[in-house]
C-alpha cells in the first residue's frame, strides 16, 4: 500500500470507487480499488444520530431504493437501504448491496488502501471522519480528508492527516498562500478556464498540489498533467493509467461494464437483458442525435494498420419511423477524444454507418471539420429486432465493412488515419451491440 506521503505524479484517485464499472460509493467499488492499490476517493454524510454515511447527492433518490436526506435517517434506518444499480448502470447489476456507513469503509480498507473521504460541505462530518479514522487506527499516512469548506477541514489538520480544500473553479482561489498557510496540502478543482496553467503555477509555488475532477480520458489526464496537476479524480482509474488494451474481446454478455466505457455526449447506455439469461450493451430510446461510448477497453489496438474489427448489432426501433437512422464505429482516432459526431470535433478518423433503409457507408473526417462520405453500398433494409454482423477489415491502405445478412461490402483505398481507438454508437434508433471483436 502506498503512502500519502510519497505520492508523486500521476496520482488518480478512483472517484466514489470506480464507478465507472461498480456502483458508486459501494463496499464492492472500494474493495476493488483496493485490490488494483487505487486511493479510494468517497462521500460522507452525516446521518442523525451522528453517524457518516456514504453518499454523494444531497438527497438518496438517484442511487438507492430510497428518498430524502441522509441526515433524516438513523444508523439503523441507513442500513435497511440498498443501492439500486439495476436503474442507472444496467440488469446486470443486482440491487443487494447497502447503503454503507464510513465505519464499514475504514473496517474494509485499514491497511489496504489510501482513503479520500470528502465532508459534505456544512454537516459536521469533517470532524466525524477524524474520531473514525483514529478509532480504527487508520494512520495519517493513509488518509487525506477533502471538503469544499475549510471549516470541515480543521479537525484533520489538527490531528496530522493531510487535506485538500476544493473548489468548482481555480479563478475563485484568489490567495494560495493564505490556504496552504492553514495547513491544507492540496486543493481540487473542476472548472477549465483560461489561466488555468498560471493559477496552479502560483498555487504550486504557494506550497500546494494540485487535482482536477473529475477526467476520465487519458488525454485529459494529460491536459491535467501537463498543465502542473499532481493527478486526477477518475471513474475509470484502471484505464486512465493503462497504456495498453485491457481485452480484445467484449464481455456485455455478463451484464458489466467493462473499463473504459465512456460516455460520449453525456450518454452510454446501459448494460440491457436479452431475456435469456445474457446480456448486451445499447441504448432504450430513440433521440434525435449521435449519442456513444469509448471502447477504451480494446485501446490503443495492438496493430492499428492490420485489424478487423466485428460487431453485432441492430436497430430495435426507429425515431419516428425514419429509416435513415443508424448505429456504427468511429475508428482510426489517434486518441481517446470524445467523439460528439460534431463538425467541430477534435478527432479524426472514419465513421462505418448502418442505416436501417440499407445503406452501408464509409465517411472520413478530419480535426475540426465535417464528416465526408468517401463510399456507400444500398442493399435490403436491416430487419428491425434481427442482430447483424458488420466487419470491418482495416490494412495499411484500405477499409472495408460488410454485413453479414447480405454479404454486401463497402471499400475506400485511404491511408490517412491509422490511430488505435474505436467508439460505438448510434443516432435515433435505439441500437443494441454485442460480440465486439477485434483481431
């Protein structure tokens, strides 16, 4: 286990666990923090008997089978409630685990991982987590409390731990110097805005380290670290710090998430039953716009000028029965940049679109321009409900897709764009995806 003591950059602190793939702030996010030497950053809430519990939002309604403030509720009432991942990361997540108590959090990790535990701003639960830390002797080598409020801070620098003091944006930290004179180690912000670079010069200078929340994209991270950061708060702290692929394969049939799933446009999806005991992973509704994830798990392919890649899909229904909606690939980006399928976008690649009409399309785009339609083939429609098969074969100098119901191919001779990252998505059609392949 490492010591806040020597920790040098890149630091990643795996934001409310890894919630990227496990229900956030659960026992289950934490223990797997721990077993990958991952600090595990967490909410604390004081409950009204004084006690902490574990929650982010002010209320308990997004992530539980309940509702109201955590300070409504008694140690004992906290520990009847259950997480309820079915709702927001998908069926193959179980709803069985409790609401957890900091208590139950140290018991877990003492001596097994750096803990992070933010007190809500106004609660009194800076002072709460200092009596458990020492009650379950959890050194001040282990530990370092963070609040957006000084005052929740005052206890732990007393005692000896260290301690970040947060803030949405670095512009509103006028005077570094005062804040590192209280004894605060670090500060945490969230906000990118011009100056960025000077304000963690001069907070740095001031005695000060440095975190951004909350980046999930290895190029964030670099953005970050590059800026003077010390590291990153993360959903997705196993990819983030990754430099090869994790997997060649999908694993969606076991109803997880796999790491480095990232939302593009704010929206991935959900792991969805197939009612037959499996799983995929897709989208329920039908929007008006591209919406899709990062493969980050299958990135940076291992030879990005020879491969295949093969997914199976369909379109299950159609905004307002329009057949030129579709579900495809964004390949060859030379890194893990958001793809929004905006013109202004800042990736560069190729976009493999099936649309439901029958259509199978190649389009190229380059950094901060439109996408271009370089090469089509018009066969049946796809059968609404019924799984295809797309391959796509990529060498040196050509692409090509086909579908497996029809055998029709699509081909372009282009060499431009050779990266080893891949996103899958969809636009108004709620599209579902499995068996993702790449040889």
């Amino acid at each position: 286990m490492r010591s806040v003591k020597t920790l040098r950059a890149p630091v990643v602190l795996g934001h409310r666990g890894i919630s990227g793939t496990e229900p956030e702030n659960s026992l289950v996010a934490f223990d797997v923090c721990a077993n990958n030497n991952i600090i595990v950053e967490l909410d604390c809430a004081t409950l009204s008997d004084g006690n902490l519990g574990i929650m982010h939002d002010t209320t308990i309604d997004r992530t539980s089978n309940g509702t109201g403030n955590p300070s409504s509720f008694t140690t004992q009432q906290w520990q009847e409630l259950y997480l309820d991942p079915s709702t927001w990361l998908g069926a193959g997540y179980a709803d069985t685990q409790r609401l957890p108590l900091f208590s139950e959090v140290c018991s877990l990790l003492k001596n097994r991982a750096i803990i992070c535990p933010e007190a809500k701003t106004g609660t009194g639960a800076g002072a709460e987590i200092v009596k458990t830390l020492k009650r379950f002797r959890i050194g001040t080598d282990q530990a370092i409390v963070q609040s957006f409020s000084q005052s929740e801070l005052t206890a732990a620098i007393a005692s000896g731990y260290q301690t970040m003091l947060n803030f949405w944006a670095l512009s509103t930290a006028t005077d570094f110097a005062t804040v590192a004179a209280t004894g605060v180690k670090y500060i945490g912000y969230g906000t990118t805005e011009a100056g960025n670079d000077a304000r963690i010069a001069n907070a740095k200078a001031a005695g000060l380290e440095v975190f951004r929340y909350t980046m999930n994209r290895r190029t964030e991270l670099a953005t970050e670290l590059a800026l003077g950061c010390i590291g990153v708060f993360s959903d997705e702290s196993i990819y983030i710090t990754a430099t090869a692929h994790l997997a060649t394969r999908d694993t969606f049939a076991n109803g997880k998430w796999m790491q480095g799933m990232i939302a593009n446009r704010n929206e991935r999806g959900k792991m969805l039953s197939d009612g037959a005991g499996s799983y995929y992973w897709g989208y329920e509704t039908t929007v008006a716009a591209y919406f899709g994830a990062l493969m980050g798990w299958a990135c940076p392919l291992a030879t990005p000028t020879n491969f295949t890649l093969t997914f199976t899909a369909k379109h299950e229904s159609l905004l307002s029965g329009d057949t030129s909606r579709w579900y495809g690939a964004f390949i060859c980006a030379d890194d893990d940049t958001e793809h929004k399928d905006l013109s202004p976008d800042q990736v560069q690649g190729y976009q493999i679109i099936a649309r439901q009409q029958g259509k199978l399309q190649i389009y190229k785009k380059a950094k901060g321009v439109a996408t271009a339609l370089q090469s089509e083939v018009s066969g049946a429609a796809f059968a609404l409900g019924t799984f295809t098969t797309i391959t796509v074969v990529v060498t040196a100098t050509t692409i090509t897709a086909t579908r497996s119901d029809t055998g029709q191919s699509v081909s372009i001779t282009d060499s431009a764009y050779r990266g080893g990252y891949f996103h899958l998505g969809r636009n108004g059609c709620s599209a579902k995806f499995k068996d993702v392949i790449i040889t």
